[in-house]
C-alpha cells in the first residue's frame, strides 16, 4: 500500500493532506525519512509520524450538529472550540470539509482519508444542501443567476438546484465545495447571508439531532455515503 494511502487509512488525515504530510519529512518508516507518499509500506513496517508510531484503528464515521463559534478543525489553537471536541470517541477524528465559524448544521467527522476525501472532492459531486436567510429578498432574476452559476474571483460557479423557502430564505444545492462559496454566490447577486445552515450531506440529514450533538453512524449510513460518492472498499 502507498504510504499516503496507508496513513489516511490510519486516521491521521486524509490522502491529500497525508501527501503534504510526507512532504514535510515529518514521517518514517523503519526509522528512515520518506517524503514519498507513493513509497510502498507493509503491516510489518515501523511507520511514525513526528516519532510517533501509526497504526491502523477502527474506521469511523460521525455527524455533528454543529454550533455558531465552534471550529471545524481537529484541534484549535486559540480560545474557541474545536468541532472534535463535540464527540465522544478516542479515534483521532478529522472534519469531512469544513463550515464557517458563524455558519451551523451537518458536519461529518472521520478517520477514513479514502472516504473523506471521496465525498469532497469535486469530480465525485457529492451533493450538499444549504439553508441560507438573506439580508434582502431575493428576485426571481436573482435566482435564476444562482441555478445557473455565477462568477466568482476562483471562476464561475457550477449549476446549482436552489429553492425558496420563505421572503428571505432559500435552499441551495452545491455539488463542490469552495471556501465560503454560499456566502460568495450571495454576495455576488449584491445580497449578504446572515444565517447559513447545512442540512444534507449526500443521503445523510439532520434528523432529530439536537445542536451541539453527535452520533456515530450506522454501518448502513456509511454505505449509503459510499454509494453516493462512487466508492466501495477495494477500490483505488
């Protein structure tokens, strides 16, 4: 197995940032630094990250209802709260993208790197479902430029579905995952969001899950997040 493939495997982060990892020369094997995360390693290996020995754990996925001023970020050096530090479990969790500080709703936690980085990536168009309360009421025209994409200082949005849900509220679908891209679009039709919610990853809702609250899924609820992101285990 790669040794990116391996350490994300292992929960210390996901293939990609696993790779920069490695760039660092912060990982060896066998008491070697390798900054080649395509060097292939063995369960027999003695691979360490920051000396620290690595080791496969149980894969485990979790949801969150994440709160306003919690950060998604494994851990946070300042004086706000980490979104890990919602969950109740001693795997070593990493967000599945991220939210906003201010922003709130569904945000998946993991120690899967394949899995992660499976449902954020671009090319596989997991779908995510926002609820955005606007500083004004949006326009028809308004609208219709938010379904069709618009332009942005990182290039022109993709197609999204979009549904109004009150005077200033609307549900908007994304399938990619810029920085802020919500709150961008928003201002890009000359509006501001002022409450932003999510509320679907993929197949997986809120539910009943109160604010402030996490579960661990369900092997089920795992597969059906496999299924939407194209990817069963075996695969590269």
């Amino acid at each position: 197995m790669r040794l990116a493939k391996f350490l994300a495997h292992a929960g210390v982060a996901s293939r990609r940032r696993a790779e920069a990892i490695v760039a660092k020369g912060v990982v060896t094997v066998d008491g070697l630094v390798v900054t080649d995360p395509a060097r292939d390693v063995g369960e027999g290996d003695d691979v360490r990250v920051n000396g620290s020995p690595v080791g496969a754990e149980a894969r485990e996925v979790w949801v969150v209802n994440k709160p306003a001023g919690v950060v998604s970020t494994a851990r946070e050096p300042g004086e706000r709260p980490a979104v890990v530090s919602l969950v109740d479990s001693p795997a070593r969790l990493y967000p599945v993208g991220r939210l906003d500080v201010d922003s709130t709703g569904l945000l998946l936690l993991t120690n899967d790197g394949e899995l992660a980085n499976r449902l954020t990536h671009p090319r596989y168009e997991v779908p995510k479902a926002y609820r955005a309360r606007l500083r004004r009421p949006p326009s028809d025209r308004d609208l219709e430029l938010l379904r069709r994409g618009v332009e942005l200082e990182d290039g022109p949005t993709a197609p999204a579905e979009l549904t109004r849900l009150g005077e200033r509220e609307v549900e908007i679908v994304l399938r990619e995952g810029r920085n802020r891209q919500v709150r961008r679009m928003a201002e890009a039709i000359g509006n501001e969001v002022t409450s932003l919610r999510r509320v679907r990853f993929g197949p997986l809702g809120l539910g009943g899950l109160a604010e402030g609250a996490a579960r661990r899924l369900s092997a089920a609820e795992v597969e059906q997040l496999r299924d939407a992101s194209g990817w069963s285990p075996g695969a590269s």
